[in-house]
C-alpha cells in the first residue's frame, strides 16, 4: 500500500545533513471500489472532499501490477468531476526530484495530469501532460508546447517517468524505460500531481511512485539542450529557424557542443562554437541551417554527440529533444478564421492575445484571428458580436465556427485545428479589396467570389472589420493579468507586469469592430445560386466607426456554410481610395514639393490632441507612421529611402482625417 518515509544521514565531517523523500502506492492494500481519498491519508481531492464524486475509486478491470488500479473518465461537460490530488509532503524548488506511473488509456480515450507548483493547490501550474485522444503525447508548461514530440499506445500499460533536475530547471522525460527528451522548465517548482480527466477521457493508472534527493551528483561533461517553442508544424515550404538554450550542468568548461540533428532531408551534425561555459552557465543558439517544412508528420530529432569536440556526454538523455512537427499544403485561396472570446476583465485572456499574435506572425495573413471582447466594462465590445458563439468560460476560442472551446490552454489548441482547416479546399475563393473615403469616412469592400461548387441561398456571405493597435485611457482598458510575477510561466511578457496592466500599457490587436453584415451573414447572398466554375461580384459600403484608425484596419470576408460553419475566410489591409487622394487640402500645406530628403508638413492639431502622420503609397499601403505634437505647427518627414513617385501624407487629428499628396524626385 502507501509508503511514505524519510532518511537523513549525517556527514558529521562538514556539518551537513542529506534527507531523501520515497513514496509509492500499487493500490493493493485498498479493496475493489474503495474511494482512495478516504481510505488514504496521502491522497485527496482538489477540493479536498474525498469519498464523493471527485474522488477516484480502485478497479480490478486493469492493473500493471497485483490486481488493482484507479480508473478515471469524464462524465461532466468541462471534464470531471474527478480531480485528484498527491501532495508530496513539501514544495520542491532544488535537488533531484523523481516522479513515475504507469498509464492505460481506452480506446477513443485520452488522459491528462498535472504538477502544482505550490502547497496550495490551483495556484501555479509547473507543467502538464496530455495523452490526446488522438494517439498524441504533448508535454507543456502553462502556455507553451515543450520540445518533445511522441505518440502513445491505446489499451496498453505504458510508463511515464520524470527525472527533474530543479536546480537548473532541467525536465527529462522517460517511457518505458527509454529516454523521450527534455526540456528546460526553469523555475518551476513541484509540490503535487493533480490528475484529471479532460472531456473524452478514459484512463487508468498504477504503480504510483515519486522521490526526492537534496542533493545531485555533478558529472564531469553534461549539457542539456532545450528548444524553444516550434509549434506544431507548418505550411510546406515554409523554413523556421531553431533556437534554445544549453545549460553547462558539469564539471568542466564547454567549449563548443556538436549537435545531430534529424531534418526530413536526413540527419546533420552542426557545430554551436564560441561558447565558455562554466558549471550552471546557460546560453542562447540558433542553429546555422533553419528546418524547411514539408508534407506529412516528421520527427526534428536533437542530439549532443560531443563536447568539446571529442567528450562524450556522460547524461545523453538530457540533452536530446525530439518535436513532432507536421508540414501541411495549403489549399489554393484558403485562409482560417480563429474567433477568441476574451475581455480586460479576465485574467487569463492575455493568452489568448498572446498566441492570436504568435500564429498571425507565422501564418500571416492565412491565420485570420479575432479578439471578440467580452464584459460590460470592456470598451472594446462589439453588440450582435459578443454572447453568439455559445462560449460557457473566457477565455475560449472557436475555430471556423465548427466548435467552442473554453479555457484553450496552449497555442497548439489553436494552430493543430488551423493546420487541419488550412488543406482543406474552399467552396469559393475570393478576390477582395478594402477601400477608405476620407471625405465620407465609409469603406467600401469590393469583393469577387470564384465559385469551386455551386453556391446556394442557403450560403451566405459576411464580414468582420479588425483593428491592431487599439488603446484608451479609460479604466476599462485596463487588463487583468494572472499571469503576473510569473508563477503561471512565462507568456509573452505578461508574466513580467502587474496583475492590473494599467490602460496606459496596454495596446490590443485583433480587436473585433464591427460586423457589417451580421453575424449570421447576409441572407440573399446566393438567392440566385453560383454555378461551380462562375463568379459574381459583391460591392458592400459601410461607415469606419468613431475613433477607429483606418491604418491599422483589416476587413475579413467569410463564408458561412448552410451549418453555421465557415469554409474560408480571407482578409484584407483598408487603403484609400483612388482621386480623393489627390484632392488638395487647403489648411495643410507640404514643402518642399517635390522633395529628394526632407518634407515638412504645416498643421495645426484642431483637437488639441497629438497627430498620427503616416505616409502610403499611390496603392494607399502605409509605409511608415509616427507621432507628433499637438503643440507643434511644423512636422518633419524623412523620405529619403522612398523611390521616386507619388506618396501622400495622412494626418489623424482627433476624428478627423486629412490627406496631402506629395512627390518625392
């Protein structure tokens, strides 16, 4: 049954003590449908009720060992509503911390744990593990995918086991006995595992076992290599360059590590040179050759061969990682919408935002993601918008419409979906350009659509206007951060500011504006079908709402299907249009014009506020803004680096707009 026990030895000669913590439950000393919680003293429950339905009882239909497991499924909407908690009898932020169980996961199942990062449970997550219903095995931090990459066995006793390195933050990873990888989870601290079943879940677990050393041996040569954050593939094509980090966790100066790596053109040995790395030194690569994707499933597997040159190193699973990363061909003209429910109010939407931001940087614009505000103190709401995708908690996500997802906890939950989306052929691909009046302050979107099949009155056409860049200085732009002081892990900074980011530090992308043809789309877009093959085009007109900066603005173009579903989505960047740029400005006045260096720009703020100044082209695509002072008549740009043409310079004073054209020879 449960044994829980601690040595201390003495080393009377220095005047130190050593103490060592050993735990390990198989279940055999419960009976059959006994609730653990109850009968143990060691376990208990994330509310610390026990004997009810949080808790977990013993099994005879499983076992890795003698006759008993525990079993665990999700029979409630969220997961649960076991949730089960091991403390390990203190919080562990140094020495050698081990932790082992096996695992039998069901057909059509999956399973999922955790470790709390302190003695009070639902305070910091250290790490989590998901078995995937998918055969996938995902390893993560709070909001990260971490460098290991693997696959799992349904209806099979499998062993998961960690070796935690908590001085250098150094996670090594083993199943069944074989070394998977590792990666770095620095500063994470380890205080329980809190087992849980996820939505769809259907697991057992045996042979339970952790143990604690104060102390670690130093081997002579021993590195560890973590990669940083890959996702989980990409666009074929597409190259992705590989960082980390190396940590020196032996006796001896690294001079230089030799690193084999398994690309999908085959496996290379590069070099990371220049390096003087003392005991616990920790620095920065980026490989010299970048990963280029290509179709189908692939191992990035990383090895150190040598240090040094010619030195083995002593602890090899520690400084290999292996990412299972999926190259995906875009279909023709498809692009991916991404709606996430958030709001300043909740303190675990930063992520959101964090990793709408990351998948827009890698996929551009095929990755068209959506901030939909939530909250009645939150001045960036959308009415019509807010409340329609059934979203039960925030944050939440919602992929082509095709499902919610509440609490989404890493970027993977958000581009595996883009990545399955993204191959698939659209019903009709468009062709599509956003156009501002700045004299009625209406844009007009113009848009074509290619019909692949034929498109009925049960098809519908919609839009969504989208802004970068949205500040206030009222208090309901002011963002709640749980994220702050970095207990949750690092995300994008958040971790670094407080638990109120004030409304002056804040700035939102992504942030939904408005929705012009309704949520559901406009019922007579296809009154009169479209035969696969035809096109047809679509003029729609509407006002750019107060306040709302044209720059920074997007217009997607969606197709809704019969379901409510989407099936492409595309967007475009608002220009200007064409003549009523070259409409001369009596109140501003730009010289020297033509220029070859320098123009300045005579205004006065009307509003008394700062201007905004940008520069577009004769296509209206902005090529640089800046701010200048309200209490300033002259403003200086520097056009050298244009080519010679026709620019014009765009002036936001307050609400209103004002463009002046100008030459540069």
């Amino acid at each position: 049954m449960n044994k829980l026990f601690t040595l201390v030895l003495f080393c009377l000669s220095v005047g130190l003590a050593f103490g060592q913590v050993q735990f390990s439950d198989d279940f055999e000393g419960y009976a059959a449908g006994d609730y653990i919680g109850s009968v143990s003293s060691d376990w208990t429950t994330w509310s610390g009720a026990t004997g009810g339905a949080e808790d977990v009882r013993t099994t005879t239909d499983q076992a890795a060992s003698g006759s008993n497991s525990i079993f665990f499924s999700s029979t409630a909407a969220n997961g649960g509503p076991q949730d089960v908690v091991l403390p390990f009898g203190a919080k562990y932020t140094s020495g050698l911390f081990k932790y082992s169980m096996n695992v039998y996961v069901n057909e059509g199942g999956g399973a999922y744990w955790n470790f709390q990062g302190e003695t009070t449970i639902g305070t910091t997550w250290s790490h989590n593990c998901y078995f995937l219903e998918t055969g996938e095995l995902q390893f993560s931090d709070a909001g990260n995918m971490l460098g290991i990459g693997l696959t799992y066995e349904k209806e099979r006793w499998i062993n998961v086991a960690y070796e935690v390195n908590l001085n250098e933050g150094v996670w090594t990873i083993f199943i069944d006995g074989e070394c998977a990888g590792s990666f770095s989870n620095e500063g994470a601290a380890v205080a329980s595992v809190d087992i849980f079943p996820t939505l769809g879940n259907a697991f057992y677990i045996d042979d339970v076992s952790f143990s604690h050393t104060p102390e670690i041996d130093t081997k002579q040569y021993d590195v560890s290599l973590a990669v940083d954050d890959l996702g989980v593939g990409g666009l074929t094509g597409m190259s992705q360059g590989i960082s980390g980090s190396i940590t020196n966790l032996g006796q001896e100066v690294v001079l230089s590590i030799d690193v084999e790596v398994q690309f999908p053109d085959g496996p290379k040995t590069l070099t990371i040179d220049d390096l003087a790395l003392a005991t616990s030194g920790i620095s920065s690569f980026t490989l010299p050759e970048e990963y280029t994707y290509i179709e189908g499933v692939h191992a990035l597997e990383m090895q150190v061969v040598a240090i040094n040159g010619d030195k083995v190193d002593e602890d090899p699973c520690n400084s290999k990682t292996t990412s299972s990363l999926r190259g995906v061909t875009p279909a023709e003209g498809k692009g991916v919408l991404i709606e996430e429910g958030t709001g300043t109010w909740c303190g675990w939407c930063p992520r959101g935002a964090v990793f709408l931001d990351r998948l827009t940087t890698k996929y551009g614009d095929r990755f068209v993601g959506v901030a939909v505000h939530n909250g009645g103190n939150d001045p960036m709401v959308v009415q019509g918008y807010d409340g329609q995708h059934g979203f039960t908690g925030y944050p939440a996500v919602t992929v082509m419409r095709a499902s919610a997802e509440t609490d989404f906890g890493t970027s993977a939950d958000l581009e595996i979906p883009f990545l399955d989306y993204i191959a698939q052929a659209p019903k009709a691909v468009f062709d599509a350009e956003a156009k501002f009046d700045v004299n009625s302050r209406n844009i007009t979107m113009d848009v074509n659509v290619l019909a692949n099949v034929e498109l009925t009155a049960d098809h519908r056409l919609a839009l969504i206007t989208i802004e970068d860049g949205v500040s206030g200085t009222e208090s309901g732009y002011a963002q709640s951060n749980y994220y702050a002081g970095g207990g949750e892990g690092e995300m994008g900074g958040y971790e670094n500011l407080p638990s109120t980011v004030p409304a002056s530090q804040m700035v939102y992308d992504h942030v939904a504006r408005a929705i012009p043809l309704g949520f559901s789309g406009d019922s007579n877009s296809f009154s009169d079908p479209i035969a696969a093959g035809d096109n047809r085009d679509y003029t729609f007109e509407f006002p750019l709402g107060e306040g709302e900066d044209v720059n920074q603005m997007h217009v997607a173009v969606i197709l809704i299907n019969p379901d409510g579903t989407i099936d492409n989505a595309n967007q475009v960047k608002v220009g200007f249009t064409s003549g009523i740029e070259e409409e001369v400005v009596q109140d501003v006045i730009v010289y020297p014009n033509p220029s070859t260096d320098n123009i300045t720009i005579a205004y006065e703020s009307v509003s008394g506020s700062d201007l905004i100044i940008s520069v577009a082209n004769s296509q209206g695509k902005t090529l640089s803004t800046a701010n200048y002072s309200s209490n300033d008549r002259l403003h200086n740009i520097n056009v050298t680096e244009l080519s010679k043409g026709n620019y014009f310079a765009v002036i936001i004073d307050g609400s209103l707009t004002k463009v002046v054209k100008f030459v540069k020879e």
